[in-house]
C-alpha cells in the first residue's frame, strides 16, 4: 500500500508546519487542496463547533501550500478557529485545541475552556497536561505545582489521534481527491483516507517533550518520580501508539528492580513486533496482501486506537499479536 508512505510523510510535513506555528492568508488553487479547501468553507458555513474546528484544520493545512492573500489579513484557519472556541468550548476537543492556541499564541480568553478541563476532564491526562503546560508559561510556581498534581491524579489518556480520526473521516467524506500516479488504486477513496489518517497526526500530543523534560530517568526528586510513573503508567496503558511507546521508553529506562526491567522489556519487545508487523503489510502492493483495506483500518483505529488497528490488521492476517520466543528488534545501526 504505497499511500501509507505518502500518509506517513504528509502528517510530517503537518507537524513541521504546526510547530513552526506558520499560516497566511488565502485560499489554495491546486488540484490536491481544491476539494479540502471547498469541504473546509462547507463545514465553516454550517456554524456549528466541530465541523468549524475541522474546517480551520483543513484550512491550515491548505495555507500551508499557499503564499497568496494581503499582509497581515487574518488567515481562515484562524478565524474558524476563534469561532469554534468561542461556540463550543464546553466541548473537550475544543476546549483542548483552545488552550492549545494559548501556549502557543498567547491569547488565553478561553474561560470557557479552561472550566471544562479543570471540571468534566479532571481525570484525564491530556487535558490536565496541556493546563499545566499553560501554568508554566503563566509562571506562578504554587499554580504550577497544583495542575501538576492534577496530572498525576489523572486515570485515563484520551487517544487524540483516533479520536481525530473519527472526525476528519466523518466530515470529509464524499470529497474525491486526485489518484496517485505511483500504482494502479481500486479505490477511488484511498487519497481522502490518507488524508485522513495523516493530518490528525499534526494536532495530537503536543506536550510530549514538555512530559520527557519533567520526567527524566533517575531523577532525584522521589515525590516527582512517582507522579511521573502515574503518568506514565496511564499513558501505556491506553491505545494510543505514540503514548505507549513514548511511556514504555520512559518506565524501561527507570525501572527501579529486575522484575520491572524485565516487564518493560518484554512490553517494548512487543511494541516492537505489533508495529514492524503492521508498517509491512501497509506497506506491502495490494496484490501480495489482500487482507489489508483502508476502510477496514480507520474504522479499527477509531475503535481501538491505532494499536489496537495494528493488533486487528495482524489477526486479520494471521500473524500473531505477540512475537514468538527469542525474537528481538533488530537494532539501529
């Protein structure tokens, strides 16, 4: 499936340009982003939260391609942006995506917001994370200390990437982009479920290196290291990829016995197994692996997770979840 290596490097490209913060004004003209910028005003003129939040994620990704539009005129993606905080911010996604903006921008009047988080996703790990990651800048050390407290209380790890998914999915559908010239498709829907799957990528975990700077190995704070390993624990146990392998790393690198070494270990070993394994049959030709169907995939992704996807893509083709005995990663050189 080579649309996967394509999927893979369109949610870098998204990620390169969500951290460099960039946007300008204008509408994009090429064939590719035509049909995303028209579903993207649609989704805006309905005035409605999340599909104005989708529209201002389709339109950021489009502004990226674009150098048109007057100097300091307000990009779309911002404006829908504004209009979906201030519409809908009792809504969890939204209320995320608004404190978001605020460390990254600056512009905090998100009370809305912030009320949401600190009260109906007290218990979970993102939110409280990105709360605290707002603290931080705000610099009062007592406010600091307390939303971290916060973070480590929390017992769940909302999986924003298939969560992301599921709405892309649902608010793009019937929009017909190019076919790739790199292969004969079947499926005239492929280009959309890339897009799909690769631009939530851009707009998930944002506080990750905020996370492996307060929780390094060996720290000689103990109240911290064990905050940190009720973070960590959260985050490996839910079915998020990304949050898997980032807090096995984590736990393996400070396992504090040889019992706690050898269960991250053998973790990180299946990790290892489960993605080696479902990165080769995305990206294997159609005709040599007929159980592998991108329709299939996404719907397994908003179930389980894209871990969970993985573990049902090999199941689906008779590989097992777990890795047989004594295999071992191989290693980078």
């Amino acid at each position: 499936m080579k649309g996967r290596k394509r999927l893979v490097l369109l949610a870098a490209l998204m990620a390169s340009g969500v951290a460099a913060g960039s946007s300008v004004a204008g509408a994009p003209d090429a064939d590719f982003h035509g049909p995303l910028w028209q579903r993207a005003q649609e989704l805006a003129a309905t005035g409605r939260p999340l599909e104005l939040l989708v529209a201002s994620r389709l339109a950021f990704s489009q502004e990226l391609s674009s150098v048109s539009g007057a100097v300091g005129e307000p990009a779309w993606s911002d404006v829908w942006l504004e209009q979906a905080i201030r519409t809908g911010s009792d809504q969890p996604m939204i209320a995320r995506a608004a404190v978001s903006r605020c460390i990254a921008t600056g512009r905090c009047d998100i009370a809305a917001a912030l009320q949401t988080l600190r009260t109906r996703e007290a218990d979970e790990a993102v939110s409280q994370l990105l709360l605290w990651r707002m603290e931080m800048d705000r610099g009062d050390a007592g406010s600091v200390a307390l939303a971290w407290e916060r973070v480590a209380g929390a017992t769940r790890f909302v999986d924003e990437y298939s969560e992301g998914v599921a709405l892309f999915d649902r608010m793009t559908r019937g929009v017909r982009l190019p076919m790739p010239d790199d292969g004969p498709s079947t499926d005239p829907d492929q280009p959309r479920l890339e897009v799909v799957h690769a631009l939530p990528a851009a707009f998930a975990m944002t506080t990750l290196r905020d996370v492996h700077q307060r929780c390094r190995a060996g720290g000689a704070d103990a109240a911290l290291d064990e905050s940190c390993r009720r973070l960590l624990a959260v985050m490996a146990d839910s079915g998020s990829l990304l949050a898997n392998s980032f807090a096995v790393s984590k736990l393996l690198a400070d396992a504090r016995d040889a019992a706690e070494r050898a269960r991250w270990q053998e973790r990180r070993r299946e990790l290892a197994w489960i993605t080696g394994e479902a990165v080769a049959l995305l990206g294997a030709a159609p005709d040599a692996v007929p159980k592998v169907d991108m329709h299939a995939y996404l719907r397994w992704t908003v179930e389980s997770g894209e871990l969970g996807a993985m573990r049902q893509l090999l199941a689906a083709n008779g590989i097992p979840a777990r890795p047989p005995a004594g295999w071992e990663p191989a290693k980078a050189p």
